[in-house]
C-alpha cells in the first residue's frame, strides 16, 4: 500500500491513498477500490477532464477539490461560494472548469492556475442546480435553476446567449460526440430537447419519484435517469425504456456507465455501488461508502470511476 499524504492549512486537510485492491471478479465483471480522497463535508458532484488526469470535485465545501491523477496531490480553489457547490464541470480538451451553486452564481476556473476565479455570473434570481459544457461547441455551456428554467451561456464573451423555452431542473446533459441534443431532469419527467431549435423531442416518462440524475452512454445513444426508487435506460431512437432495475428498498442517487462497457451502469445508492449488467440483468452490489453516494463519474481514457459521497470522501474504482 502507498500512502500520499498533504496538509494545506491547519483548518483543511485532504488525505489520499492508493491501494492495490484485488477487484471482485463475480458474475464477468469487477470494480475495485484504488484510491481515496477526503474532504471537511459532504461531496455532491465530480468530474473529469478529458484526458482523465484531473478529477474535480465539490459540495458543502463551497470550493472545488482538483485531484491530479498522476501524483495524487490536490489543489482547492478558493471559498467563492457562498453557499454549496451543486455540479461540476470540465470544459472539453480543457483544464478549465465551472461549478454552479446554491448561491445563485457560475464560476469558470482553470485548474493549471486555480487560485482564482476567471469569470463569474453571480445574478442569477434562482438556486443553479446543475451545468454541463457542450462537447463540440466548447465555448458553450448551459445550466439549470430551481425555477426550472435552462440558460445557454458563451465563455468568451462571458454571458447568456439564450434562455431556453424548454424546462430543467435537476440536471442537464449534452448528448456525447455531437451535443444536438440535450437531456434535462424535471420532477419525475426526463426531456430530450433539440438544441439549436429549442424544441422538445421526446419526453421520458415512467418514474414513481422525482429523477435526480442522468447519464449518457458514450455513443449517445443510450440515456440512463435515476430516481431513489429505480434507475432507467432509454433509447434514444424508439423512445422507449429498455432497461429498468428497482432499488428494492435501497436508494439509488447517482449513475454513470461504465467507461469500458455501455451494456453496464454503475448506480450509486446509500452506501454501495450496484454494477448492473443490464444486457444480462445480472447486478452485483460493492460496498463502497458511509453515506449517501451523489455522483459518479467515468474517464472512458483511463478506465477509472469516481464516486463521490455525503461521507466527506471521494474514492476510485477501477
């Protein structure tokens, strides 16, 4: 075991290791824990850069947590927020990223340089719930507020290009490779919006409780919608969902596919990680965590999964 071990201040400290962990083969599949970071509160969000050297992540922290990959050492930006950090997001083939807040605001960063802010949108009337960049048009990014309503918004000049017509507000995620589309979580309706017409396309319906989270498959062609009851697949070419598996008493917060396979979701839930083989139906469930687990996210050039947690912690898988 190798143990890395920093101190940034006498009021934070982070502490990260990396272990050799024999994964759990069951079943075909295996998830193994090699890597371990923690934080003062709880973590709500992470994500990714591109080329999967950076791992970003936030919440009651008020500040993101950038993870270099290669020296497990970790950099903060500074405590702008005021209040917590709702999503995280790199800017495609970028060490830029932006989080949004519960303070109504949307802050850019560069984490090659992370002790300051860039830029920042701190009008705004609602809590920003969530944000994502587009992956071909990077200089376009768009969020969504508790007032369910979506905003398209430029880099350079930093400002709004288009308040949407189209409602979300739980989560928005651009379709992978192209980003025609956009899929935004509202109560317990998933939509699919057309970007550039602003039109609604299709409309997901099928959730007892309020969707908190999507994913996309690599392709695109695949969207994945968790509530605390169930996690969904949707096909994006008939509208229908063709892969369902209920919590069964436990809840489910958080999903993303696998980098390596898109026949396998990994669901967050309370405290564990379900690896669902849905081609097979087949799942199996890792302890993971002390607490609710928010977010996951995946480096398809790493082959690493990050989850973060309501535990203070964010760990990796591989």
């Amino acid at each position: 075991m190798k143990m890395a071990q920093i101190q940034q201040s006498s009021s934070q400290q982070q502490k990260q290791t990396l272990t050799e962990h024999k994964p759990d083969s069951s079943k075909g599949f295996s998830c193994g824990e090699v890597g371990c970071i923690r934080t003062r509160n709880k973590v709500i969000c992470c994500h990714f850069s591109s080329d999967g050297k950076l791992l970003a992540s936030a919440g009651h922290d008020k500040k993101a947590v950038l993870w270099n990959m290669d020296t497990l050492q970790t950099e903060t930006t500074p405590e702008e927020h005021q209040y917590l950090i709702t999503d995280v997001q790199f800017r495609p083939n970028s060490t830029q990223l932006a989080t949004a807040s519960f303070d109504k605001s949307v802050r850019l960063w560069d984490a090659a340089n992370p002790s300051y802010c860039l830029n920042s949108y701190t009008g705004h009337t609602s809590h920003v719930m969530s944000l994502d960049f587009h992956p071909k048009k990077n200089d376009l990014f768009c969020f969504c507020d508790s007032n369910n309503e979506i905003r398209y918004w430029s880099i350079s000049p930093f400002s709004c290009t288009r308040v949407s017509k189209q409602g979300g507000r739980a989560h928005v995620r651009f379709q992978p490779l192209t980003g025609q589309l956009l899929a935004a979580a509202s109560d317990k309706v998933v939509s699919i919006f057309d970007v550039d017409n602003d039109r609604q396309l299709q409309s997901f319906q099928g959730h007892s409780g309020v969707v908190n989270y999507l994913c996309w498959d690599l392709s695109g062609d695949l969207l994945a919608s968790v509530s605390e009851e169930s996690a969904k697949v949707w096909s994006l070419n008939t509208g229908d969902c063709i892969h369902e598996l209920s919590a069964n008493g436990n809840q489910f917060h958080s999903c993303v596919f696998h980098p390596s396979s898109s026949a396998l979701l990994v669901i967050g839930g309370m405290r564990s990680l379900k690896l669902w083989n849905m081609v097979k139906n087949k799942s199996m469930t890792i302890p993971a965590h002390e607490n609710i687990i928010a977010a996951l996210a995946q480096s398809p050039v790493t082959g690493m999964v990050a989850s973060a947690s309501h535990d203070s912690s964010v760990k990796l898988w591989k």
